[in-house]
C-alpha cells in the first residue's frame, strides 16, 4: 500500500512525499556467481523516507545481511547505511565471483581459476545513488578478509613466485583485514596484505571501475635476495615494485626488483669498503 499527496505541477513529487509499506521475496536467485537463498524483503516509507530490511538470507554456504535507507528527496535517490553492517559472513567464492567483482578488490583475482575460500565483509559507510552509472558516484568504506583461499593460477602471483621457483598451487591463502575506501569510481587501499603460504605480498594503491591499476606491490624478498616469511621481516625491508595498466592486461616491472637488488649490492659493497678504511 502507498500514498503520496504532492502538488499536481511537480510530477516528481510523487515519491518525494511516499508513504509506503511493501514486501516482497524470492524463493532463489542467482546473481555473478552468488547463489542466493530464500529471502524476505521488507519496505517503508516515510515522507519520502524509505526504511529496507533488515535482510538475512544465506549465500553459497555463507550468510548475507544487510539493512538500508533510502532518501527519495533527492535525484536520483541514495540509498545508505546507518550503521555497521557484517554484510557478508563466510560466504565462498568462487571464479565467477574473483572475475566479475574480487578483481577489483585486488588484481591476482582477474585471471585466477579454480578460485575458492571464505570471504568476509563489514561495510561502515555505503552512499549508494540509485540509477545509471550508480557505481561511479557510490561511496563505501568498508573491512573485508578471506579465509582458506586457494587459486589454481594467478598470472601476478605466478610471475612473483616463479623468481624463487615456487608455484601458488595448492598452497593455502590468507587476505588480512584491510580498509578499502571506494569513491569517485576508484577503490583504494593502504595496506592488503596476502599470505601465499609462509610469505607475505603486500599490495597498496588503487584499482579503477574503469579497470586502471595504480598500485605498489611489497615482494616477499629482501635485498638480500632472501625469501621472507610471515612475521619474520617488516615491510621496509622488502623490494617493492610498481603495477600499472589494466586488470585485463597488468605491467609488473619485475625489471625494478633486479635494480633493487643490484643497488642494494653496491651499496653493500661500499659500506664494506667505508669500514674498512
């Protein structure tokens, strides 16, 4: 049921002054790889004030919740969040969810197969306008960890571990807690640190919706040339060595890491001379 009194010479008034209370559900929908349960969804509106959920439904094996506003004052209107919300809880990925939206969170999930793990996300701010090109205007700030992650292959990965001559291949990946800040149509991050096994890959920078990489990436090898394991080494004392270009074709100057290396042996070997004398 609905009501919406508004003067007759401004036809967009309509929802501006909605007073509604609606429901609605599916019995299962899928949606970029998210096979996504029963689900009720409640909705109220209050002079244009509109209330959604709260919603909990289950997600590939996970849990999925989440409760919103929505001013329809405004053109277009923008839905948010009024609080913390845990919207995603132990749901597994897979490589339909890494290509279509994990890329974006980090470049490894663009052309990873055989993806699985258990994802996590807590958003504490979402700004959300409702209509074309909504994403380019949206705002979020959020937390999210994956758990027991596994990728078949991953050609950043690859080329990073290939120096030492290891595989990623059935080694087990963790994603730490990290704040990405989405906004203006570009994810950020300080600091997204995956442990491949043992050692660390620290990953900051930017990640476009228009799919452009700006980003540096802290290796897992000193100067030394010695391979570093978790907890052992702090980020400063890895080599670090820029991504650009695109998720679909990324530019890892490994090229830097053999600059770095030899920098760091002159300067070694200059040290060495100073003391002696």
């Amino acid at each position: 049921n609905f009501t919406s009194v508004y003067p007759a010479t401004e036809p967009n008034g309509l929802l501006a002054h909605l007073n509604s209370q609606a429901s609605l559900g599916f019995d299962r929908a899928t949606y970029l790889g998210f096979d996504i349960g029963p689900t009720q969804l409640d909705l109220r509106a209050q002079n244009g004030l509109m209330t959604i959920g709260p919603i909990s439904t289950t997600v590939n094996n996970g849990k999925l919740n989440f409760a919103g506003n929505a001013n329809l004052r405004t053109s277009p209107a923008v839905l948010t969040v009024p609080t913390l919300v845990h919207v995603a809880q132990g749901i597994q990925i897979n490589e339909q969810t890494a290509k279509s939206l994990l890329k974006y969170v980090n470049p490894i999930f663009a052309d990873a197969v055989e993806v699985s793990g258990t994802a996590n996300l807590d958003v504490r701010q979402l700004s959300l306008p409702l209509g074309a090109g909504a994403w380019t205007r949206a705002e979020m700030n959020g937390t999210i960890w994956i758990d027991k992650m596994q990728l078949g292959t991953s050609s950043i990965l690859s080329q990073i571990f290939a120096i030492a001559g290891q595989s990623i291949r059935g080694q087990t990946l963790t994603l730490h807690p990290t704040v990405l800040v989405l906004q203006k149509g570009v994810v950020r991050y300080d600091d997204m640190q995956i442990d491949i096994g043992q050692n660390p890959v620290n990953f900051r920078g930017s990640i476009g919706l228009d799919e452009t990489l700006n980003m540096t990436i802290v290796l897992p090898y000193t100067l030394e040339g010695r391979l570093v394991r978790v907890g052992q080494a702090q980020v400063t004392d890895r080599i670090a060595v820029p991504l650009t270009g695109t998720l679909s074709k990324p530019k890892l100057n490994l090229q830097k890491l053999v600059e770095l290396q030899l920098k760091g042996q002159i300067q070694r070997g200059l040290e060495e001379l100073f003391k002696r004398r």
